[in-house]
C-alpha cells in the first residue's frame, strides 16, 4: 500500500518545494504574480501574469518558469506565443541551478518560432494565457 502513494506524494512535494522556489514562501500566490499551469511527472510550468505583453488579440509574450527540482534545474524563459498560428518563440532563456540560482547557462539570441503540439506542456502554457487574458482564468 505505501509504494502505491510514493510517486504521488513526490509529485506533491515536487510542486510544493516548486511554488516556494517561485515566490519565496510556502506557496504562490496572486501577490507575486507567478501562476502554477502544469505538472508533467515532477516538472511544473508557471507563468509569470505581471510579465504578460498582449501584443495582438491572438499574440502574448510572457516569462515562464519550467521546474525540475528532483534535477536541481530551473529553466527561465521569456517567449513569444501564437495562439492563433500555434507557434511559440524563446526569446531569452537562462539555466539555473534550482537550490542555489546559480546561473549555469543564459542566452539573449531568440530563436526561431516552433509549432507547439496538440496537449503539450506549450499549449497548456498558451491556453492559460489565452483564459487569462479573456478572464477565464482557472
């Protein structure tokens, strides 16, 4: 019975210590701004709402964390979304060590726009967007 709850109590954990790494205390709140979108295995995907740039009725860019702590990674990513064209562009990226913030890698060249795919951790991240901006928000 105990190995049945193990994965889902590290999934627990994993985005408990995830949301104090992102605001700083027990969890996120809308004070910070930071907004949890998605959890894949032990990976959760925020999105920074004070950062959102509406640029048309259908483009966002927005700053989004992508966390694996079980890795010690924490990826930061400024990124250009489509939603009409369903493509998303990393505009400025920075790698860090997730328990110290140490910088390991960053890069101010965007690169090129990609499709994101159909129930990918991207499109959760542009269809929070989308329902925040439209008020729709969960």
């Amino acid at each position: 019975m105990r190995s049945l709850f193990a994965p889902l109590r590290l999934l627990w954990v994993a985005v408990f210590i995830a949301s104090m790494a992102v605001s700083g205390t027990a969890a996120a709140s809308d004070e910070d701004g930071w907004r949890f979108v998605d959890a894949r295995g032990t990976t959760g995907y925020y999105v920074d709402t004070w950062k959102i740039s509406i640029d048309s009725d259908h483009e966002y860019t927005a700053v989004v964390l992508i966390i694996k702590a079980k890795e010690d990674l924490l990826y930061r990513y400024r990124i250009h979304f489509d939603y009409a064209k369903r493509t998303y562009q990393i505009l400025s990226s920075k790698t860090m060590s997730y328990e110290t913030r140490e910088v390991k890698s960053s890069s101010d060249t965007p690169l090129p726009p990609e499709p994101y795919q159909p129930g990918s951790p991207m499109q959760a991240i542009v269809d929070y967007i989308y329902a925040w901006h439209h008020g729709m928000e969960k």
